[in-house]
C-alpha cells in the first residue's frame, strides 16, 4: 500500500458515518477501532452514554454519536464501530454506524462551519472539509465527550 507524504499544512483524519453524515476525528485522537460485542448499560446514565465496554484491558463507557447528535437509535449490525479516542486525559468509545477510512485533508479543503450551524451541532463540528464529491464534518473530539478545553494562560 502507497502512503501519501503529509504536509505542514495537511492533517490526518478518521472517516466514520453516522446518521448517513461522515464525519473526521483526528487520527492522533483515536487509539483504536473495534467491532462491538457487548455494551454493559450503566443506570441513570446520561441519554447519550450507551454503557460501558472492556476494550483492551480498560472499562470505557460509549458515546452514542446518534443520540449524542439529536438522531434516532438505530440497531448495531456488522458495520458498527466503536472508535476509541482519548482527549483531556478522559478514554471514550464513540458509536458510529460505520468506520473504515484513514485519510489526509489539506487545511486549504477546510472551512469554519457557519455561524448559523453552531446551535443546531453544538460546538461539536470545528471544520467542514471538502473530499472531492463529498462533504465531511471535523469532529471537535473534546466537544463531543465532554471535557473542556484547556484555559488559555
């Protein structure tokens, strides 16, 4: 398989979909994809947390990127993955309905989201990249979890 050199000026990205939406979450965010097999509910959980999982030796509680996004529940099938990533120091599983892309986006292919989006995805979405035919939304990882970002000094 071929690599593709990465540029100063281009980052790198894992391609998931959600809802029929594809999304990217930074690649230095995300530790690992698996299937999923079991996910342990966790009372009085939050509507978005699924439960928890043991993945790789460590209990992680799952994100469920529908519900997390204001979409309907769907059931998991053979395409479903659980995308491990790790920001502020917090390990979660994300959800998705599938995932199976690893991909270079130059920083010219992204565009800030439009003022208009922010309160319909929250501060969820930091880019809108443009893939030749398709639009893909750049996950903010930290948004999405929960963990607020570092104060500025």
């Amino acid at each position: 398989m071929e690599t593709t050199p990465v540029s100063a000026d281009a980052r790198t990205f894992i391609l998931f979909n959600v809802a029929g939406t594809t999304y990217a979450a930074p690649s230095r965010q995300v530790r690992h994809i698996e299937m999923i097999d079991e996910i342990t509910p966790v009372p009085n959980a939050a509507a978005h947390i699924e439960g928890v999982v043991f993945s790789r030796g460590q209990v992680v509680p799952v994100v469920n990127l529908r519900v997390r996004f204001g979409f309907e529940r769907a059931e998991r099938d053979i395409r479903s993955r659980l995308l491990v990533v790790e920001a502020g120091g917090r390990t979660v599983g994300l959800l998705a309905d599938e995932a199976r892309e690893f991909v270079t986006i130059p920083e010219a292919a992204v565009h800030p989201p439009n003022a208009s989006l922010s309160g319909v995805s929250g501060n969820y979405i930091e880019g809108i990249a443009t893939l030749a035919d398709r639009i893909v939304l750049l996950l903010d990882v930290q948004d999405v979890i929960g963990v607020a970002p570092p104060a500025a000094a």
